[in-house]
C-alpha cells in the first residue's frame, strides 16, 4: 500500500510536469486525462464503464472521505486507467463504508497520485483540450516517462466498448412483463439497468456484437442502447446494427455513446469535444 509520502509525478503529452506523492498502488499508468466536477460519487465514477481508458482528475478538493462501500457500484470492477487528486484520503466516516479508497484502489490495481494543484491542472485541460498522461510512483525520471508515454494510443479511433460489454446474455426484471426492453450493452452502467427494471421493465441485456436477429428473438417493446467509451467512429458493426433495428419502428433510446451512434446510424456526423463535461446533475 502507498504511502501519501512516496513522491509521484504527472506527465501531459503537452510536456507539463506536476509533482506529487503516489496514492493506491505504486506503479505506472497511461491514459487520456480527463476530469469530474462531482462533489460526491466518487466510487460511482470509478465503476463507469464509460470511463474505459481514461486517467481522471477529481475536481472536489477531499475525496474518499466517506469510504467505499461494497454495492456503490455501476459495474463490477473499477474502469478507471489512473487517479488525480488534490486530497485523496486514507481516512473515511461513514458507518456502511465497507473500506478506505486508500485499499480500494491498491486492491484493484489503480495508481494514482495525490497533492496536486487540481484547479491549475483542471484549468489547463480546460484550456488545451483532452490529452494523454502518464503517472508513476516507481519512475521518476521524467524523461524515460515522456519515451512511455509516447506509446498510449489515443483515444481517436480507439474501439473500446466491446472490451467492457457483457460476454453473455442476462435477464433482470419481471419474466412475465409485457414491457420488455433489449439493451445492448457497450458498457452501460448498473443504475441504469436498475431504473428499467424499477418501472416494470422485463429487461435482456446483449453482447456489444449481437446480431440484430437475436435482438429481435426477444419480441422486444424497444430497444436501448448503453452509455460506454471510446470513440464511434470505430464501431461500425454497431452502427449497422442499429441501422437494422431503427426499421422496426420501435422505441429507441440511446444515451451517452449509444446517443452518438444512433446521430451515426442517421447519417449526422459526431465530433469529439474538446475537453468533455463530466459531472452531476445536483451537488
């Protein structure tokens, strides 16, 4: 486990350097830096599947001050590439926390690093727009860290959703439901599965790369399609697909990615924003 006196560094593919002491595991990451305005649901975050590939910057100054807690989850394992905080705590109140952040994220295999000056470091990701990093807290040369640095794909053209989506068909909700939602699955979060099932829904979730025929084996009353990360220009099978089921004049709902390959399957073009906006709808 780090301690918050092992010295860390952050690099930006832009050549800026920031100083500060490792959290979670001692280790290197790479990733594209992107951050989150949240307050709270920090572990929330983590979990997104969306968050695929991405080193994050907490915005809230103290994170991890209430813990972690076993079902505050939107997927089974922590998606995050790397962690970025001002004050990441070890120490955490809350009597249903399970853990500290501190052992969650060593746990899982997640380095990151602490004390940094997140309003300047926000700022300039503001500023010059998304970018890869890398963080290290057992490499210290800056210079062999641009060499590893040099080597993260970027996230343009990066296919990421099929590593994440489900490997197999499942069911939750009412069997006997005549609301029956087909989700196909490129990452989508817990939560979301949870509010279609809380109205009623009976809900069968898809492998990324399901032929629309299966899809439609499910007699479904609409379709959804997830939230989940990289780029869409590099999911064409998606696209297809989506194409496919738009002819059944059905319910359609596509949020977050799903949104932007259903622009796709329609012909309007998307584009990458230039920093993104990741937060809550409430403090």
């Amino acid at each position: 486990m780090a301690t918050t006196q092992q010295p860390a560094i952050l690099v930006l593919a832009d050549g800026h350097v920031f100083h500060g002491k490792a959290f979670g595991l001692i280790g290197t990451t790479t990733g594209e830096i992107c951050f989150n305005t949240g307050m709270t649901g920090y572990q929330e975050v983590f979990t997104d599947p969306s968050y695929a590939g991405q080193v994050l910057i907490m915005n809230n100054v103290h994170v991890g001050n209430y813990g972690v807690k076993t079902t505050d989850v939107e997927s089974d394992t922590v998606k995050i590439r790397g962690l970025i905080g001002r004050n990441l705590e070890e120490l955490f109140s809350r009597f249903q926390a399970t853990d500290s952040m501190q052992t969650y994220l060593t746990q899982n295999k997640i380095v990151g690093i602490n004390d940094i000056d997140t309003r300047t470091l926000v700022a300039h990701v503001r500023e010059k727009g998304a970018m890869n990093c890398i963080i290290s807290s057992d490499i210290l040369e800056v210079a062999q860290l641009k060499v590893l640095l040099a080597d993260c794909p970027d996230m343009d053209g990066l296919e990421l959703a099929s590593s994440v989506s489900t490997s197999e068909e499942y069911e939750l909700g009412n069997a006997t439901s005549t609301l029956k939602v087909a989700v196909l699955d490129f990452g989508v979060k817990k939560n979301i599965l949870n509010c279609l099932v809380e109205r009623g829904a009976h809900v069968r979730v898809h492998p990324a790369k399901t032929p629309v025929d299966r899809l439609r084996a499910f007699n479904p009353s609409g379709y959804f399609i997830s939230n989940g990360p990289g780029d869409p220009a590099a999911m064409p099978y998606a696209v297809s697909t989506i194409k496919e089921i738009l002819q059944d004049n059905k319910p359609f709902f596509g949020i977050c990615l799903g949104h932007q390959l259903l622009a796709l399957a329609n012909d309007i073009p998307t584009f990458k924003m230039h920093h993104g906006h990741r937060g809550l709808n409430h403090p």
